[in-house]
C-alpha cells in the first residue's frame, strides 16, 4: 500500500510522537510510506526513518500550522491508497482531501480532548472511517458528533520508547544529580507546556504537602504556558523542589529515576505520558479526563482524581508514598504488563494496516 500520515507539524507533543512511531513501523513493514507535514523542520524531524518519504507544504516556515498551500498537488504526485490525518488541524483537511482525491480512502483520528472545530467536525462526516485512540473518544464522537459506531474504530495509543522486559535499575545517577536522595519521592510529569496540560496545578498540589514530606516534582517538557509556571514555583517558595527538565527526546532515564506519575491535564483522549509510565512501573495519579481511565488499571496501577479534588489528589500521593516496598514492588510488575500488552506497538501497527486492508479493499469492490 502506499500509505500518507498528514501532520501539520513535528512539534513534541504526543500525536506528532504516534506519527513518526506510525510512518516509520508502516515503511519498515514494506509499504510505500510518506509523512506530508504543513510546516517544515520541527523537534521531532530528526527521528523519522530515512526510508519514509518526507514533505513539507511551507518551503518556508511561516508558523502557521493552518498554512497547507499546495497540499493536495503533493497528495496527488503521492498517489496513496490511505490518508491518515493526524492532529487537530491535519483533520480539519480531511473532507477537502476526500472530495478532492476520492481513489484514497481518508482516514481521521479523534487524539484529543478539546472541542473540535467546524472543518474537523465536517470532516468526520466526510471521510471513509475514523480512528479513535481511547473507547471513551470514541464514545465522544458517537454521543456528541453523531458519528455512526460502524465508522469508528478503537487502536490506542501505542508505547512509543521500548521498555525493557524485566524492568530496569533506579537511575540513582539522574537522582543524584537533582538533589534527590534514596528517601525522596519524584513525582514526574512529561508533558508539553500547554495550558490544558495544567501542569500549574501540579504545582499547586505538591505545594500543600506535609512540610515534613520529603519530595520533588520533575517537569519534562516545554511550550508557551512554562514560563507562569516557573512564576507559580517561584511565588510557591519551593525552590530547587520543582524541577524543568525541557524537551527531552527520549525520556526513559527520566522514567527510571521518578517514583510516582503524576498528571492534571483536563484535555485528554489518551494520555502518551501515563501509558509509557506505566510501562516502566510507576503508579499514576491523573485527574479525570477523557480516556484516562484506559491509560492504566483504574483503583490498582493508576488513580483518577475528580477535577480539581486537590485535597483528594494528595490524599492519594501520601498512600503511594507511604506504600511498603513489597507492596509498590509488586504494583509496578502488574503496571509494567498491562501497558506492555496494552499498548504494544507491533500489535497496534497491526491493527493499523489490518483495518487498511479491509477499507481499501472494500472501497475498490
């Protein structure tokens, strides 16, 4: 098959991470593959395989990641018998794409939380199938968008950094090198800087810990809404505590020194951070949002919080940090092999390419 993912840019959030995951398993497996992105460059660009076709409509930057001018004359020299639309604005084009290139079967993903706009929604109408990442997503678009069941399936999210078969060592190095001793608890959060992300909540929910807890919370990642949250720690008083590690290309060392996952995004459709911490062993502590409760075994590897329940939130933290050793040992191995078998890449590129198969060959019949 010749297969095009379309992103509007290889930013470091978790949709373009899946879509570089995606183009490079669809190429390795043999088919002809293109990533067609709006804008050129990103983060992420560097990690795409050498053997998928690479395009960008901008020649230019102009960062605009609407800016999709010669989009369809490139789908057309492409020729696919698939068009993936990633992310919210890649979506938007899904019923241009449909109408103008009806030999392909167009496929949009619901990867998100947030209201959609008009054209996405449009293109949900429009296209041949969509593809849900969580079943509560799913459940979104049958409910709220009207979207038949028939025309929705449900892949999660796949685990886009291999963890290891029989776990790993405590990076006591990585801990030694913030300031956390063997006694400190790391709370971590890998997440782009948005303000959906909330991580400013985070903040505000470790700040109202027993003075006497002995903790950090490690910030990965990066965006707009970072710099009022180094406001927030600084109006917090909490010092070197709270710690901003930056964009963090592979952030499995990072899995490796923290101890419990830690997230209070309120615009989720499947969390990438909590599926590839509970595939290191971490429990995770999440507000409640859209497919949430997927990312882990609800009320045994993973806790969802009600929205802004900071009181119950840290309730659960001190629990987990005051867990006995055999106890957290033996979470994280039940943790560990649900998201290995959850949210296995191969057995999620699988269904990708099988339901291609069952499209294409149902569109040409």
């Amino acid at each position: 098959m010749k297969i095009l993912l379309l992103q509007d840019y290889l930013r470091s959030g978790g949709t373009e991470r899946q879509s570089v995951l995606l183009a490079n398993a669809f190429a390795a497996a043999g088919h002809e593959t293109m990533l067609l992105t709006f804008r050129p460059a990103g983060p992420l660009a560097t990690t795409v395989a050498p053997n998928v076709r690479r395009h960008s409509t901008q020649s230019f930057d102009w960062r605009l990641d609407w800016f999709a001018t010669g989009m369809t004359s490139a789908v057309s020299r492409f020729g696919p018998d698939v068009i993936l639309c990633m992310g919210r604005m890649a979506n938007c084009y899904g019923s241009v794409l449909q109408r103008k290139h009806p030999a392909s079967t167009v496929i949009a993903t619901m990867r998100t939380g947030k209201p959609l706009p008009l054209l996405f929604r449009r293109s949900l109408q429009s296209v041949r199938h969509v593809i849900a990442n969580s079943h509560e997503a799913k459940q979104t678009l049958v409910d709220g968008h009207q979207i038949p069941a028939a025309k929705i399936s449900v892949i999660h999210n796949s685990l886009v950094f291999p963890a290891e078969t029989g776990g790993v060592g405590r990076n006591t190095g990585l801990r030694q090198r913030h300031g956390a001793s063997s006694s400190t608890t790391v709370f971590l959060c890998v997440a782009m800087f948005r303000p959906e992300k909330n991580q400013r909540e985070l903040v505000e929910i470790v700040a109202g810990l027993p003075p006497d807890a002995d903790w950090q919370l490690w910030l990965a990642g990066d965006g707009t809404a970072r710099s009022g949250c180094e406001q927030l720690v600084a109006e917090k008083n909490l010092g070197s505590r709270v710690k901003f590690l930056g964009f963090q290309r592979d952030p499995s060392p990072l899995y490796a020194a923290a101890d419990i996952a830690v997230h209070a995004s309120w615009s989720e459709a499947l969390s990438n951070f909590l599926i590839e911490a509970q595939a290191r062993g971490l429990p995770a502590v999440a507000y409640q949002a859209q497919g949430i409760t997927e990312c882990f075994l609800p009320g045994d590897t993973g806790f969802a919080i009600a929205r802004d329940d900071r009181t119950a939130f840290r309730g659960q933290l001190l629990r987990l940090l005051h867990e006995p050793a055999a106890d957290r040992s033996a979470r994280a191995d039940r943790a560990r092999a649900y998201a290995r078998a959850t949210f296995d890449p191969a057995r999620q590129v699988a269904a990708y390419l099988e339901l291609f198969q069952k499209l294409t060959a149902t569109s040409g019949s």
